[in-house]
C-alpha cells in the first residue's frame, strides 16, 4: 500500500509533538522526585529517623531541583526518539512499495 511523505506541516506537527512529550517527562520526572523528597521529608518529621536537620524542609524543593536536572536529558532523549520513530515511520512505509490487492 501507498503512503503519501509527510508534508512539511506534519512534519513540524511531529517535531512540536516530540518535544511536548520530552516537556512533560522532564515534568514528570521532576515532580516524582518532588514526591519522595517530599515523602522522606515527612517521614522523617513523624518517625525522627533519618535525623535531616536542618535539611528537612527543604528536601522536596531539592528532589524538586535535582529532579529537573535529570528530567533536562532523559526528556531530550525522549523527544529525540519520538520524533525520530514518527518521522521514519513514514521513510521505512514508502520503501515497502507494496501493490494493493
């Protein structure tokens, strides 16, 4: 079966799409973290163990922080790959070149 190349349209449309999805696992990533720092926090405020000190309020903002900078790369190699596998979808169809029945 025949596949018409993308337009230069979809082709941007793939493009802003894997870069949405690579935004939200960066999000995502970075809000997990929030999470645990987060739950740690308060498990250690109603439990005395670990002993964060001073520390302890600010563990969410800092599994916050450090989630984002994770979440920069792994949501680049995301929207990397999603973008790719869109785009040579469409490359490796039009190479098939199959006749319809």
């Amino acid at each position: 079966m025949w596949i018409l190349p993308l337009s230069t349209p979809q082709k941007i449309g793939v493009i802003f799409y894997g870069l949405v999805v690579g935004v939200g696992t960066t999000i995502g990533i970075s809000a997990g973290l929030f999470l645990v720092g987060l739950t740690v926090s308060l498990f250690a405020q109603y439990t005395g163990f670990p002993h964060l000190g001073e520390y302890q309020p600010w563990l969410a903002i800092a599994g916050l922080e450090y989630g984002f900078f994770l979440g920069i790369p792994v949501g680049a190699v995301v929207a990397w790959r999603v973008a790719r596998s869109r785009l040579s979808d469409q490359k490796a169809s039009d190479l098939l070149d199959e006749q319809p029945r």
